[in-house]
C-alpha cells in the first residue's frame, strides 16, 4: 500500500473538524483536565451528559504527573482510594490511613476511563473570554493556546454550555476572567477571588470538598480552583481531596439538571 501525504492531512483535518463541532454546543465544559476536571468529567459522562474538557496544555492530568517534586507518586487517604478502587488504580498501604499509588498510571488511566466513558477532550485551547447573558455566564470564548503564548492577534471562536466547570487548579482562570471583565459578583465572603494560601494539607484536603460548589450562576469550581477561590489553603502531592472534589462537582451539576 502506498501512502500519501495528503490523504493523512484530510483524514485529521476531516475528522477533528467533525469532532470539534459535535461540541460547540454542550452540557458542561470543564476546563482543565487534571485529577479534578477528569473525575468530573467521568461521572457526568457516565450519566448521559455531553462533556468536554478543554486543557491549555499539550498533556492531561495536571499536576497528578509531577507527584511530589517531580517523584512520581501520589498519596491519598482513606475517602480518595475509593476513587482510585473504582477506576482500578492500584495502590499501596504505607500507614494506616495513607495510601500510595504510582501518578503514571493514575493519570492514564483515568483519563482513559474518562474518554471511553464519553468525555471529549480538546488540549492546546485556552479559555480567554466568558459568555454572559442576563447575570449568567452560558459559554466559553476559546483560542489555541499557542496563539495566546506568542500574542499574536487572532480573534477566539466561542461555545456554549449549561454548566461550566474551572478545574484550572491555582490560576482559576476562568474565574479570573469573569473578575476581570464581568459583573458578576463571585459567591465568596467578599464577592471576589480570595487567593489560595499556604500549605495545610488536613485542613486543604478537607475544604477542597466543601468549596466545591457553584460560585457564580452557571460556574462550579473543583479541585485546587475552589480552595484557591475561597481562600482555602494548597495541600501539595496528595490527591484524595481533587478526586473526590470531581465528584461532588458533577453530583451538583447532576441534581441541577
């Protein structure tokens, strides 16, 4: 058989086309596809619900790939290795209480059960601008992420969601968006972003679940985003509380309906 070069441009060219516009309409639009985003992602999807991430980056998983410094393990306590048993991530007892599991294979392969569970996923896009209608925000206003690194000037195509997820972890991006350019007042004590504060692991793993929630009409926050939104502290290499933030971020969008 012999190839052509120009048969393999259509065949990307076509079938990314087709995918692209599938989701230009959606029900939820997750940005940011680490721990937090995907889990989400998983179980809405799993639940009939047309999702998509989109991630700035090349790659997904957040920063699930680094574990600590760059030493490719993550820990997680008792409630997160529940997440990982579901998406068959092995794991290993270090204490009682602590468990580790190798960030290799976590971040594979439940971003594999996220994309076989339905999830589309489109890296390289960066969120630059929000939609807002009526005190709403209902879609993204997207570019490709190298256009926004070398500044070049080219106008961003937009999308529309019911439910928007900023999974983006400690720069809420989108959050800082709607801060920036909408007003819209944030569901925080002061009405604003509250910026993320220093390490407190037991403290950060148990307000990242509680901070999940919906912090203006139309946006949830998960993962490092909603600690970093309402103040909460960073909580370093362990992942229980993204994973189970993800979670509870679609069970809200769930109920919602």
């Amino acid at each position: 058989m012999t190839l052509s070069e120009i048969t393999i441009t259509k065949a990307i060219i076509d079938r990314f086309s087709k995918k692209f516009m599938e989701y230009i309409e959606m029900d939820v639009a997750v940005v940011g596809g680490g721990p937090a985003g995907l889990v989400a992602s998983y179980f809405l999807a799993k639940a009939g619900v047309k999702v998509a991430i989109f991630e700035r980056k090349l790659s997904i998983g957040g920063g699930m790939w680094g574990g600590g410094m760059m030493f490719n393990e993550i820990v997680v306590q008792e409630e997160g290795k529940e997440i990982l048993d579901l998406f068959g991530v092995r794991t290993e007892l270090y204490e009682p209480g602590y468990y580790t599991a190798d960030a290799i294979e976590s971040v594979t392969t439940i971003c594999s059960q996220a994309v076989k569970s339905g999830v589309r996923i489109f890296n390289c896009i960066t969120v630059e601008d929000v939609m807002i209608r009526e005190g709403r925000v209902m879609g993204l206003v997207i570019t490709w992420s190298p256009v926004e690194m070398t500044g070049l000037h080219v106008d961003p195509l937009s999308i529309t969601a019911k439910h928007i997820i900023d999974a983006t972890g400690h720069d809420t991006e989108v959050l800082r968006v709607i801060e920036k350019k909408a007003d819209v007042r944030l569901n925080t004590e002061t009405g604003k972003l509250m910026g993320e504060r220093s390490m407190w692991a037991e403290k950060a793993e148990r307000l990242t679940i509680e901070n999940t929630r919906e912090i203006c009409p139309g946006v949830y926050v998960a993962g490092m985003s909603a600690n970093a939104a309402f103040g909460g502290p960073r909580m370093g290499p362990i992942f229980g509380g993204m994973l189970l933030s993800g979670r509870k971020a679609s069970e809200l969008i769930l109920a919602k309906g």
